[in-house]
C-alpha cells in the first residue's frame, strides 16, 4: 500500500518560493533595525500603516475579486480617476465633505 502525503494543503501553508518572500522580508527589516535606531519603532510602524492604508483597501477588494473567479485589470485607473475627481473638488474650494463622498461614488460607478 502506498502512502502519498500532499504537502502545502493547510491554510498556512507555503511553497518555496513564498517562504523565500518572507524569509527575505524578515531579513530586511532586521537588516534596517540594526541600521536605524528609529525603525523598529511604534511611531514608525504607524506611519508606514498609514501610508499603505490605500493599497490595503485595494489589495482585499482585489483579492475577493481573484477569489470569485474574475479578474479586473482596470482598478488602477479606476483609482486614479477617483483621486482625481477628489483633487479636482478640493482644488475649486469645493466643501471635503462632498470630495468624500464623490471620490468613492466615481470609484464604484466606474467599477
């Protein structure tokens, strides 16, 4: 009787190369650590979090998406159309209120 036992079939699993993506990113940010005082800092930590935030948001909607099935190569511009609708409400003195809720009705008409 012969035995075959899968690998890589729990929900953490990791091939080759993902484990090299992490072990590479754990890498740089000891490397960075020991090069910057302030890097392995909270503050630090909450600023790249916040400057991420947009792609975070991007990020799971696409990966629902990927999930599902489909896939959408338009979001940049989609993105990129809504930002510009934002920046274009602000630059003429418009109130923020209606750039926060016309950024975001642009993004879902057109995606």
């Amino acid at each position: 009787m012969n035995v075959v036992r899968q690998s890589g079939t729990g929900v953490f699993s990791m091939n080759g190369r993902e484990c090299s993506l992490l072990v590479a990113c754990l890498l740089a940010v000891v490397i960075f650590s020991v090069a910057s005082p302030h890097y392995a800092t909270p503050g630090n930590a909450v600023t790249v979090l916040r400057n991420s935030v947009e792609l975070l948001l991007i990020g799971l909607g696409m990966t629902l998406l990927l999930a599902m099935g489909g896939i959408d190569v338009s979001i940049g511009i989609v993105m990129g159309l809504a930002a510009i609708s934002i920046g274009r409400i602000l630059g003429a003195d418009g109130s923020p209120f209606v750039a926060l809720v016309a950024g975001p009705l642009v993004g879902a008409l057109l995606g």
